[in-house]
C-alpha cells in the first residue's frame, strides 16, 4: 500500500469517527433534555459510523498481517487516534445518559 492510499483509509477513519463524535455529543445533549429516544438513536447512528470506520482500520490491520508494507502516513495515525478517543467517547456517553435517567425519576 502506497502513502496515498494510507492517507485516503486514514482520512475515512478520521471521516466516519468524527461523524460518530458528533452523533454521540447530539446525544448527551437530547438526554439533557430528557429526550432519551433520541439519545438512543443517536447513539446507535454513532455505532453505525463506528462499525464502517472500523472496516477501513480492518482493512489496514489485514493487509499488514499480509504483509504488505504500509506506508506511514500523519493522516492514517490521525484517523487512529480519532477512533480510539471517539470508542472512549461511547463508552463514557452511555453511562452519562444512564444518569440522566435516573436522575429523572
């Protein structure tokens, strides 16, 4: 895999997370507002963004388990790195809209 090809995988990792991000900070918002169905399907579209920005981070881990030598691109790391704190950003969403569940009752 050429650099360009990395930078393409990274910049759909980068794409597809951040769409997840903002679906899931819409999300804390809607639960703010007691809207907790909203809050849910936000937080599946999240997963939805996940799940395809996974298959290209799929995509690079397989070809180099191939090995094909990947080119290092600041792109793909980024896009790396916006999965990981949005995957972190999930797990923290949905013990906070847990909260404001109970918290209005």
């Amino acid at each position: 895999m050429n650099r360009e090809e990395a930078t393409l995988l990274g910049f759909e990792i980068v794409a597809y997370a951040g769409e997840a991000r903002s679906y899931l900070l819409d999300a804390l918002k809607a639960a703010e507002k007691g809207d907790y169905d909203k809050a849910e399907a936000l937080c599946e579209e999240a997963n939805t963004s996940i799940k395809e920005a996974h298959k290209a981070q799929t995509s690079l881990l397989t070809m180099e388990a191939s090995g094909d030598d990947i080119a290092y691109s600041v792109t793909m790391m980024h896009g790396q790195d916006h999965l990981m704190t949005t995957l972190l950003l999930r797990d923290l969403m949905k013990h906070m809209i847990e909260l404001y569940k109970r918290g209005s009752n």
